[in-house]
C-alpha cells in the first residue's frame, strides 16, 4: 500500500496538483504541529501519574515539558503511519536508548510500555489508528493508520510544508 502510495504522490506532482504527504516533510515539524493538533482531540490527553513518570529505565527524571504527552501522541502516530502494522512493544523499543550501568558498559534498554500502551489506546479511542488482523481475523498483527489519521497527517504535512521549503530550500525540488 506504501509503495501505491508513493506512486500516487509522484504522479500528482507531477501533473502540477502538489499532493503533500507526511513523507515530504521534516519530522521534527510535522509533530510539533501535530502536537498542537492533537490537543484538541478530547480523547488524547495525559493521565494523572504523567508528570511523575520516567519515560523509560535509561532516565533519571520525567520529562520537564508540559506538554510532553500530546509530543510523543504525535510521534507515536507518524511511527504507525511508516511503520505500520507496529505494536506497543516495537514503539517502546524506538523510544528507548543507552541504560548508565556504572563501571559497565552501556546497554540498549526500551521506553516505557505503559506509555506506549495508553497512548495507543488513546489514538485507537480517537479513531486516528486501527487494528490490523491476520487474513483469518484471530491475529492482530499490530496498529495501523485510520483514514483519518492519514488525512490529520496529510493535512499537518500540507500546512507546514511552506516553512519547510523556507527552512530547507532543497526540498523545493520534490
């Protein structure tokens, strides 16, 4: 579906339509708009024990922003949409890094799956994300992007991609 994708996209630009998908423009844009986006989702907001929480074993401390929650909710989503079908276990290991063992070396530890877990669950409550089954129907292979949310996503990628161009003119060109 991806690769169908990618080949919609590059037929629409080139015959001039300027079809702007979550692919074309930089991460670090897309979710910071779409973190604000995402706050107004009812649904989507951070539970009470959110502002003593350590994201993971390799942290110290929670996170000092305020607004951390809806900041990995968006994350979370633009890993689905280029991952998907991905699972809670998978987005907790992309959130993870080194664990400080002391005198020993370092190790790869996972993000929290509470975390990923809830917000998932969040997103699927909001209908931005679905359940992908096996062809049967008994396995579920993981989370997948909605319509909505790829047209939330498209919409984000659409609104940003003039500052995008601004900040990173050899993106004109695609």
């Amino acid at each position: 579906m991806t690769s169908r994708l990618n080949t919609v996209c590059r037929t629409a630009v080139a015959h001039g339509e300027g079809m702007t998908t979550y692919y074309d423009v930089p991460a670090d844009l897309l979710i910071s708009t779409l973190s604000h986006k995402l706050q107004s989702f009812e649904k989507i907001n951070p539970p009470e024990w959110a502002t003593q929480v350590k994201t993971g074993t390799h942290r110290e401390r929670p996170p000092v922003q305020d607004d951390w929650w809806h900041t990995r909710a968006a994350s979370i989503l633009r890993k689905v949409a280029m991952m998907g079908p991905i699972g809670t276990n998978r987005i907790s290991q992309e959130f993870g890094g080194a664990k400080d063992r002391g005198v020993k070396k370092s190790k790869a530890v996972s993000g929290s799956r509470n975390i990923s877990r809830k917000i998932l669950q969040q997103l699927a409550d909001s209908g931005l994300v679905s359940d992908s089954m096996n062809v049967t129907g008994t396995v579920n292979r993981g989370k997948v992007l909605s319509s909505k949310g790829q047209s939330l996503l498209d919409e984000v990628a659409h609104s940003v991609r003039e500052v995008a161009e601004e900040r990173y003119p050899e993106l004109k060109r695609y």
